[in-house]
C-alpha cells in the first residue's frame, strides 16, 4: 500500500526534512507561463512568481477537512524528530529551485529573468497542507524568512489558540480559516482529530484582534449545500475576531477533496457574490476586491 510520503512524491510535493514540503503553486506557474497573476498579487501586491508555497507539517493536522486537495487520510500522529528553521529555509528555497528547473527547457514560454526571479523567491506562503502552527518552532520560521527579506503569510486553522497567543514573531499577513458558522457545522466539514475543536477555534477568534501582525485575515473557504448557510451566524463569529480583511473563497474541486465531494460542490463565483452580498448587510463589512478566477471576494471593515 502507497504510504503518505510516496503519494506526496507523486503528486510532486518536494519534501524537506523530515515533515517538510515545498510545492509550485499553481499561480507561480501561470505566472511564468501566462502572465497571470494569483489574487494575492492583486490583494497584497505580492508577486506570484517570486511566492514559496511551503508547510512545515505536512501530513500532521487536527482536521481531516471535507474540502483539503490533500489525502487526509494519512494525517500521522506528532512527528517524534523535528528540523530547525535554518535546515528548514535553506531546504525549501532549494526545493523551489529543484521544481523550477523543468521550466529552463521552455524558454520559448517563460521569460528567463521572470523564472530567475522564481528562483529566488521573496514571499513564503507557509500555507501548503497540513496545520503549520503545530511545528514546535513556527516563530523562529518566520523570523528566518524575514532576515532573508521574506514578506510571510500563515494560514492557521485556529485549533492552536495557546500558540497564537505565544508567538514571538507573527507573519505579515495572518489568516485564520473560518470554515463554518456553527458547531455542528464544523464537525460535519472539518472532521477534528480533537474533542474541542470549536471551542479552540473561538478561543482563536477571541485572540485575534489583539494580536498585533500587519494584516489579520478571516478565510472563509465556502463549499456550496455544507457551509454557504446561517450568515447571521458567521457576522457573530466576524464580529468576535474583528479581522481587518475577509477573504470569502469557493472551494475548488481539486486532489483528493474530489473523493469526498461532488463539483456540484463548487460555488461559482457569482454564488460567491451572492453570499458576500448577505454578509455585507449583516457583517458591516463591505466588498473592496474581487478576482473571478479564484472565485474569491475581498471584504474589509474600513
């Protein structure tokens, strides 16, 4: 039977360490390819070329999600040997550099100084699979990236509240995912690998205003007949974290989640719109961005 590390190999995740892994976007290459451009870019003025979409636990997390592209049936138990930061960074920016590679032989669609720039990447997406915060030393990470001149963005699924609130270095852009607005809900989509999931989660989104990071972002990855309903219910927990921006996201039906789910599944972008619009009344926030492509829409509070 195929183990976790082989079906990760396969669907080209390059691994470092011993929990580990660095992936190419699906932007990055777009963007070297096609010229266009991850919605980040057009948010946050990163540049998706230059982006490093890596996790430091990669088959290690409390959720096993309805909705993750990733084969969360193989989630392991706490890793018994962890790598430092260091071994970490320098592991991931080869990684990125070793999945690059190909592309120099396709020069007649990739502008070379676009793929040298790839090469040497200036924002860390630590974001890939898995629960990040869960790695021991998720602070010294982000102060690593940072030395080197990273922009850093986390994506935590709130499980790990007492890590939120320790942390001695947060990422420039903190993203919490909201994947449901009841209890009941949550332990439908999400499937916690912990008895108190919800409750852990709403200790994060209690946190969240008081931690002082440049952006704190509310995802809301939506999965259309799971979680696209009671909005009054997701404006209390909004109102709870008071996020500076909300990025309300359809599911994509892609990897692994399409054993678990139907493209039905798959909100368009005007389902997106349709939602955000119940939000905006209810939530007081108001829709400042949108990419139709990612099926995302960008909400803010000012």
């Amino acid at each position: 039977m195929e183990n976790v590390w082989s079906t990760l190999k396969r669907q080209k995740y390059k691994i470092v360490g011993a929990n580990s892994a660095v992936k190419i976007c699906h932007w990055t290459k777009k963007s070297l390819t096609e010229g266009r451009v991850c919605y980040k870019q057009r948010f946050y003025g990163i540049e998706s070329h230059r982006c490093l979409q890596m996790t430091p636990s990669v088959a290690w997390c409390s959720h096993k999600c309805l909705f993750c592209w990733r084969p969360v049936e193989y989630n392991e138990e706490k890793p018994s040997k962890y790598y430092d930061p260091e071994t970490i960074i320098e592991g991931c920016i080869e990684a990125q550099r070793e999945l690059l590679s190909g592309y120099h032989g396709f020069l007649e669609k990739v502008d070379i100084n676009k793929l040298k720039e790839a090469e040497n990447p200036n924002n860390v997406a630590i974001s890939l699979a898995g629960e990040p915060t869960l790695y021991p030393e998720i602070s010294g990470l982000i102060e690593g990236f940072r030395k080197r001149n990273f922009s850093t963005f986390l994506v935590t699924n709130g499980t790990t509240p007492e890590v939120l609130s320790s942390m001695d270095s947060y990422p420039d852009n903190l993203y919490i995912t909201l994947p449901a607005p009841t209890k009941e809900t949550y332990e439908h989509v999400c499937n916690p690998q912990i008895k108190n999931g919800w409750e852990k989660l709403n200790e994060s989104l209690e946190l969240f205003p008081k931690i002082k990071t440049e952006r704190r972002i509310l995802r809301l990855t939506l999965v259309k007949d799971y979680n696209m309903a009671d909005v009054d219910n997701y404006a209390k927990l909004i109102e709870k974290s008071k996020p500076d921006f909300i990025e309300a996201k359809a599911y994509m039906f892609v990897g692994y989640s399409r054993k678990r789910l139907e493209i039905e599944n798959m909100p368009t972008f005007e389902d997106i719109l349709e939602f955000c619009k119940d939000l905006e009344e209810k939530s007081g926030y108001k829709s400042v961005d949108s990419a139709s492509d990612s099926r995302v829409v960008l909400l803010s509070r000012n």
